[in-house]
C-alpha cells in the first residue's frame, strides 16, 4: 500500500504521526465526494447485500454479524489482486515478525 485514503474526524487528529510510522502518504476525501473514496464504497455496496442501508443492528445476533463479515474478509477483490482481504492482512501480519 503506498496511500490511504480518509474521511475527516477527531479519531484521525493524529494521521501526520501514523503517515511517519508507517511510512504511507496520507490523503483526505472531500465531503459528500464518494468517488474519492472507491474501495470503500465498493465496500458499502458488498455489505449493503446483507445488510440494506438504514438496518437496525440489534436485531442481528454477533454471530450473524461475524458471518457477514467471514463472507466479505474471505470474497476476492480485484484491487488486492484478487486476493482476499483476510490473505491481504495475514500476509501484511506476517511481515511484521
């Protein structure tokens, strides 16, 4: 990964300290600019198939939470180059020793 892309926010205050420790450049989307932030829609749109936009969280048992999220950590993509994200972190765990 050589750049991350954000949305702005008080959890972020401190991007320039992790863009150094991790050596990535760090970049910040414009509100209500959703194309600026592809992968992540994409994202939204996988889980919207399980979950329609507005859902009421509660009424879903962790462990049906926890199937959805197998489903779409184990679903190749093809901006990791059709791995899957959970291969991508293992492998980038890895390398960390």
């Amino acid at each position: 990964m050589s750049s991350l892309a954000w949305n702005c926010g008080m959890k972020l205050a401190q991007h320039r300290r992790f863009a150094v420790a991790v050596d990535v450049a760090v970049y910040f989307c414009d509100p209500r600019s959703p194309w600026q932030r592809g992968s992540n829609e994409n994202t939204n749109g996988l889980l919207r198939q399980h979950l329609p936009r507005g859902s009421d969280l509660s009424v879903h048992s962790q462990d049906d939470l926890d199937a959805i999220a197998l489903r779409l950590n184990t679903r190749p993509r093809k901006t990791l180059g059709y791995q899957t994200p959970a291969a991508t972190l293992a492998q980038a765990v890895a390398l960390t020793g």
